[in-house]
C-alpha cells in the first residue's frame, strides 16, 4: 500500500514525479485544474497533447483512462490526463456506470505512474469540481483505490492536493470512515 498524503495546495508547484491532471476528453486545456496546468507547464503539454490527438487519441481521451505527457515547466516528470464523469444528478443505475468511471480514472493513473517508474504522484479532487461529483463520494473512491493499490500498480507516494480546505475536511473524513492511515504534510 502506498503511503498517503493530504495537502491543501496548488497542484501546479508540486514537486513529485507525475501529476494528474483532471482533463477534459479533448486534451486541450480547459477551466480549473486543467486549465491551471496547461498555463504553469506552458506550451509543451498542449504540444504533445495535439500529437496525441493526431494519432492514436484522434477521438479524444474517454472517460476513466489515462495518458502521460512530459511535464513542460512543472516541477514534475510526467502530466498523467485523465477524464473523470460529470455527475449524472441522481442516485440509481446512471450514477453507478458512471462511479465506475470514477474509479477507473483513479486506478488508471496510478497504474500508468507505476509503468512509468514514477515514485510520487500527486492528485486533485477528479470530478469535484466543474463536473459537480459530491466531493464526499470523490474523497471515498479516491482513498479507497489508493489504499488498497497493490505495489506494482501505484507509486510508492500518492499525494492528494486539495483545492480548499473544505474538500481537505472531506477527505480527511473519508480517511476516518474508510480507515485509511494519511499523513498531512506542511505544502
């Protein structure tokens, strides 16, 4: 199991190998995180970015897989995109499909951090924000997949960067709940 963190940061000044960027399927920047990511790694990310679209990614990146770029200006090695749903409005078979997706996205980026050699990774809250997840369930799937990645399917590190202190009182209450071990380290 990996050892986790919790921190209320900008996921853009972490120092760690990959970071996961919560991307739209176009791969081409966008608002929140995304956005953040693409303006502080500069034109390189969009770059291979566009490379990706023109070749295998031509359709866009679906919801819940994951791809690697280099990191541009950032202060890691790799961006990890992945797609989280958008929250379907309601409980019932929809909202479940589309958890699924959720947890994929977590499980396919720590699995491609782990192929890459990666020995850190940081996350934002995937879905919380514009695509309106309940941070709560967020925080749940979040530490629920990262606690219980076997150690060939996740970095050694996995740091999750909180944008406000209120989605870092959710996860640290998903820790609680779920009793998952997080350190909170100084950003």
């Amino acid at each position: 199991m990996p050892r986790i963190e919790l921190v209320t940061d900008d996921l853009t000044h972490e120092r760690v190998d990959a970071i996961v960027n919560a991307a739209n399927s176009s791969l081409l920047g966008g608002g929140g995180v995304d956005g953040a990511i693409h303006r502080a790694g500069g034109p390189e990310i969009l770059a291979e970015c566009r490379a990706l679209r023109a070749g295998a990614l031509r359709d866009g990146l679906p919801t819940g897989e994951a791809v690697a770029t280099g990191a541009g200006r950032l202060a890691a090695r790799w961006v990890i995109h992945t797609v989280g749903p958008v929250w379907p409005g309601s409980a019932g078979p929809e909202a479940s499909a589309r958890r699924s997706l959720l947890i994929a996205a977590h499980r396919n980026s720590l699995a491609l951090a782990a192929d890459l050699g990666a020995g850190s990774i940081a996350f934002p809250a995937i879905s919380a924000g514009v695509y309106g997840w309940p941070v709560d369930d967020v925080a749940d799937v979040a530490l629920s997949v990262a606690s219980t990645a076997e150690a060939d399917a996740a970095p050694p590190h996995v740091r999750f960067v909180l944008f406000s202190e209120r989605v870092a009182d959710a996860y640290r209450a998903a820790a609680d709940r779920l009793g998952v071990e997080v350190t909170f380290p100084e950003p």
